[in-house]
C-alpha cells in the first residue's frame, strides 16, 4: 500500500532524515529553553521597579532579543555562516544547524518568559521579599514555580517553530527532513517524496503540541 502511494520513497532514508530531524530540534529546543529563560529572567528583573532594576541592561538585552528575533530565519543561517564554520568547522549537516537554530529561537522564547514572568501576581513576590526571601530564593522558588505553565506552553510553541526551522535549514544542507523533501522531492520532481517528509513533520509536530498541553494541564492549578 505505501509502495503505491510512494513509490519514489527510500524509506530507510527517510528515517535517517527523521532521525536528523529529531536530533537537531531536541538539542536546539533544550538550549533555547536554557538561554531563553536567562533572557527572559534577565529581562524582567532588570525591568522597572523590579529586583535587579537597571535600565541600561534591560535596554541592551532588549536590543539584543529584538535584533535577532526579528531577522527571517532563512537570512540568518546566511548571516552565521563564517561563525557557524568557525565553531563547527562546517556549514553542512545537522550539527551546523544548530547555532542558528538556538540563536534564531532564544530570543523568541525569551520574551514568552518575559511575558509569562509579568502574569505573576506581584503580591507574591512582595510576600516573598517582606520575608527576607533572598533572590535567588525568589527566582527558584516563586518566579519559576508560578510561572512554569507559560513557560512549558511557550518552549511547546518554540519547539514546533524550530521543526519548521530545521526543514528551511534543511534546503541548505543541513540534512533532516527538509533536505529530503528539497533535494530529493522538489529538485528531482518527486511529489511522493515531500509529500512523506510533510506527513512526518506534522506527525512530529502533533506529538510535541500533545506533551506540551498535557504538561501544561497537570502544571496549572487554576
């Protein structure tokens, strides 16, 4: 039945490139949710009339987040080349992929803690500092704690983001699905072949969104 409908499809192929797939957005999504949390953190305690007020800071940091979130994927794997080879000592294959995928994703993700870290009732957090809560105390055990719903729902947004991500950094040779489906589909006019590489991505896609509500069902007590 599949040979029917796909029968320019290697399958063994196309598992090795689910495989790449996979790999590349499981590593870049735990960096982003890394990065993007010190970002976003960074962000709101720097902000006003907050813990680690500083408005030339927050400026920067902003500046930063802004810069390279707003700048089309695409573009910016162009613009990280000379750094990418620089760190990974090639621009092809999946392990090249991943500095513009982190980069092009954390500042995205951080202004999601950002926002997600603004929600918390500010009561708290001034209940936490009366009682000579340290900072580091207030981030680990108030900030994070009452805010981790939003943040598993925004990593689950990024996440889905950076699948679609990896599929453009596939069209320049970054391996993963997206490789497949250019080269092997749209360049040699094989329709079946994107066609499968389409159907894994959403099933991918499908999975990540179905364990990010599940987690943010049993996070949220309200």
């Amino acid at each position: 039945m599949l040979n029917e409908w796909f029968p320019n499809v290697k399958w063994e192929t196309m598992w090795e490139a689910t495989i790449e797939t996979l790999y590349m957005t499981s590593i870049s999504v735990i960096a982003t949710f890394i990065i993007g949390a010190i970002l976003g953190l960074l962000l709101f305690l720097t902000s006003k009339s907050n813990i680690w007020e500083n408005s030339v800071i927050n400026k920067i940091i902003a500046a930063f987040v802004n810069i390279f979130r707003s700048i089309p994927f695409i573009i910016l794997i162009v613009l990280l080349i000379p750094f990418t080879t620089f760190l990974v000592g090639t621009m092809i294959g999946e392990n090249a992929a991943l500095p513009a995928l982190i980069i092009g994703a954390a500042p995205f993700y951080a202004r999601m803690v950002e926002i997600g870290l603004r929600e918390i009732d500010k009561g708290v957090i001034e209940a936490a500092k009366s009682m000579g809560a340290k900072t580091s105390t207030i981030i680990w055990k108030v900030l994070l704690p009452e805010s981790m719903p939003a943040l598993v729902s925004g990593i689950t947004v990024t996440a889905i983001a950076l699948v679609g991500y990896t599929a453009m950094a596939g069209a320049i040779g970054a391996g993963g699905l997206g490789n497949l489906a250019y080269l092997e589909g749209f360049q040699r006019t094989r329709p079946d072949v994107t066609l499968a590489a389409t159907i894994i991505i959403l099933i991918i896609v499908f999975i990540i969104q179905f364990i990010g509500d599940f987690i943010t069902s049993k996070l949220d007590k309200r």
